[in-house]
C-alpha cells in the first residue's frame, strides 16, 4: 500500500534476477503477468495508438501522456501497434512491461526504439528482427536473460509439438509460454493453427543491442533455419533452462 502523499509507483518490483540467480546455474521464469484490458491505462494507451496511426506520427512515445497508476497498469503493448506502420522511433522508457507482442514486427519503418529502465522487460519476440530499419536501441542490457555481464539463465521453454491441437493459441498462459496469444510463425509468418510450435531462444543484435529473442515457429525446420547467435553468446538455438553460457563478460 502507497503511503499518503508518496509519489506513485510506475512499475513494480522484479526479482528475477536475484541474489543466486544472476547466474547461469539459477533458475527463472515468465512473468505470469496477465493484461487487464478493462483498466484505464489500457483504454487510453489504444486511444493514443488510434490517434497515432490516424496522424501518420513518426515518433510513438505514449508513455508520458498516461498518469501515473496508468503506466504502471500497462504490462504488454496491444497487439494494435502492428497499425504504426509509419512510425521511425517506438520509446517506452520506464515502462512496467513484461512482454512485447510479436505485432511489433509489423512497425516495419522503424528505425530506433527505446524501453531504457524497463526492468521488468527481459526478452523480446523474434519477430522485431523484421524491422529491418533498426538502427537504434537503447535497453537495460543488466535486466534482460543471458546479458553478458552476468549471464542470467533463461526461462525453460516447452517441449517441441508437431501439432497444435488442443492448444488454445489465443488465450496462453504466459507462465508457461512466455506470451498470451500467438497467430503466425516467428519465422516463416505461416498460421501456427493446425501446424506445430516449436519454441526457441537465440540472441542477436537488434540494432545496437544484443537481445535474447523467443522464437515461436511451426517446425523443427524453421528452428533449425535460424541464424548464428551473436558472438559472445550461444551459437545455436536453444530451449533455456540448464544451458552452458559463456563466461560473464
């Protein structure tokens, strides 16, 4: 509970990477966060994507035009962001963000994007690898998994599945996949209904960064046609969980 008087809080606390889990032996997890998309904050943060894709606006900086208690009810972006076709430089510095939605691949004109201080967010979809324009980034390397300064682990992923069957695509338990809805292929962009999931982590530079990035993909195939990871990090694509990083930086 928020003192009397006290200024309000933006985000919330994260222990993720906590004492004896800032390394690669540790354990983490997704954050189970689930979008409460009757709160204000929400409401207004489509208003303010509406109005931006309405304007043409090439800069989408939402956050200072939410109150405080809006800000910090905002834990993912709307899949709606895929309509800021025009926009050259996303920046949610300070956010409360747990995820980004795999929409963001749609933002092809982007050319910069900014979630400094964003403590909470700590992977990001592989689908931001089509903003080709990315030449600009700027993120608290420190919070996110496998960053080379302390090499935190990664969140176990799922097993691979062939089919999709019985899996609910849009409604998941981020607690256990990461995101809460998925349509299409990280990598071939293919409907993932009626297809499998393969589930997949890899770090690359995005930009000026290197990020872990989840893969979501339809086969083994789509796995096995991703890139080299970054230098410094792992080469291959993995699943998380007990993996031999290299060394802290």
């Amino acid at each position: 509970m928020e003192a009397a008087g006290a200024p309000v809080r933006t985000q919330d606390r994260c222990a993720c990477f906590g004492r004896g889990r800032a390394h690669s032996g540790g354990q983490v997890a997704f954050h189970p966060e689930v979008q409460d998309t009757s709160a204000p904050g929400w409401l207004h943060l489509l208003q303010l994507i509406d109005e931006a894709a309405a304007d043409g606006r090439e800069e989408f900086r939402p956050l200072p035009e939410l109150s405080p208690e809006e800000r910090r009810q905002i834990v993912t972006l709307p899949p709606e962001i895929a309509r800021l076709t025009e926009v050259k430089r996303l920046v949610v510095y300070g956010s409360n963000l747990v995820r980004i939605p795999p929409e963001i691949g749609a933002m092809t004109s982007s050319k910069g994007f900014s979630a400094y201080t964003s403590h909470r967010l700590h992977w990001f979809p592989y689908e931001i690898t089509r903003c080709s324009r990315l030449v600009d980034s700027t993120v608290s390397t420190r919070s996110i998994f496998g960053n080379y300064k302390f090499r935190p682990p990664f969140p176990q992923l799922q097993p691979p599945r062939d089919s999709t069957a019985g899996i609910d695509l849009e409604h998941l338990d981020p607690a256990r996949w990461g995101t809460t809805g998925l349509r299409t292929c990280s990598v071939c962009d293919e409907p993932l209904d009626g297809r499998g999931l393969h589930q997949a982590w890899i770090s690359l530079v995005v930009a000026t960064d290197v990020l872990p990035l989840l893969v979501n993909a339809c086969s083994a195939e789509c796995v096995e046609g991703l890139p080299t990871g970054a230098r410094g990090y792992l080469p291959d694509a993995h699943r998380g969980g007990a993996v031999d990083q290299p060394a802290p930086g």
